[in-house]
C-alpha cells in the first residue's frame, strides 16, 4: 500500500498482488497503430501511470502494440471519477499552438454489474490545479475488444515537460479495465479534423 499526493488530494493505491493477467489478443492487426501524428513526446514504454486508489492494478502478460506495457484495472465507486486513473505525461516541450494528440488502446474485461459496454471519461490536461483541460475531453465507450483512440487538444501556451497529461478517469463505477498502450504526440500545426473521430 503506498500514499501519495494527487493534485490536492491526498489518496492511497492499493496495488494488487504481481500475477500476471493473461490478456488474448485475437488479431495481429491490433499491434500496428494506424496514421502516426506526428512525434511522441511521452515515455513510450512506460505505459499509463496509475494514480488513486484501485481494488488491484496488475499487469498484463500481452498488450495491444508490443514493446509497451498494460495493465488491468480492477476499479470501485469513489466520490468522483477522477479520483482514480491512469496518465502519461509529456516528455518535451510542446510549443504554443501545436496539435496535442493523446492515443491509447483500452477494453472493458467486467463492466459494471456485468454490462458489456461501459464509458470512460478521457481529456488531456494541465498537471497542476484546477488541471485545465487542452482541447475537450471525451466520454469514449468501452467494449470487450481492444481499441485504439484518440483524443486531440490545441495547445494555449507552451507546455515544459511534465506540464500536460494525457489522462483516463477509472472511479465511475465498479468495473474492471484494461489499458494498454499509451502516448502523446506533437502533431504541430495540422488541422485537428485530420485525426480520426472515435
């Protein structure tokens, strides 16, 4: 059990026991992302960070793109969503009006209650309070399949490293989420309707 500050709020993770958590890919189709937009700027092999408090958080034996870690979120209802999740933070600096593009691959392994699709909220965000958002956030929807999104986000100013996030909100509901791989991208000066809808 470890307790750390998150933002303002003081939270405790309760990380799971190290069994590994075998997760079928059906499709090696799954292992190459689609259009790349432009270069990371994240720590590609880190994966998603976890942050709050989890029933367990253990790692996945396979993961969406190879060379990346995931891992399987077994998650309760807190008093607000974001007060459990995941994140990967820039790496460099992002210039005032770049295109900030967050990609992840997620499924839903138990839906609350037992549903087979759920929703999770997702947005890029400053890393300091009130945590502004870049760009809008997105409910996106959770299936039983591994899936690719994305989410985009103009930057207002300049962002030093470590400044902006790309971030999932995991404390809904009870439920159980796979996350796999996870990165930021600096797409420069493109047209946010280039980048796919989810």
């Amino acid at each position: 059990m470890t307790t750390r500050m998150i933002g303002p709020v003081l939270t405790t993770m309760v990380l799971g026991a190290a069994a590994q958590v075998t997760a079928p890919i059906a499709s090696a189709g799954l292992r190459a992302t689609e259009a790349a937009f432009g270069p990371v700027i994240s720590n590609e092999a880190s994966g998603f960070v976890p942050y709050g408090r989890f029933v367990s958080v253990q790692p996945l034996t396979d993961t969406p793109v190879a060379g990346t870690k995931a891992h399987r979120f077994v998650t309760e209802k807190l008093e607000a969503e974001h007060r459990a999740g995941g994140k990967v933070l820039n790496t460099i600096l992002v210039n005032k009006g770049n295109l900030v593009v967050f990609e992840f691959w997620a499924r839903l392994a138990v839906g609350p209650n037992g549903a087979a699709e759920a929703t999770m909220n997702s947005r890029i965000q400053e890393t300091v309070t009130p945590f502004t958002g870049v760009g809008y956030g997105e409910r996106v929807k959770l299936t039983k399949q591994w899936k690719l999104y994305r989410l985009k986000g103009r930057a207002t100013r300049p962002y030093a490293p470590g400044e902006i996030s790309g971030s999932v909100f995991l404390a809904a509901d009870r439920q159980t989420v796979d996350l796999g791989h996870a990165i930021l991208r600096d797409a420069g000066a493109i047209n946010e309707s280039a980048v796919p809808k989810n």
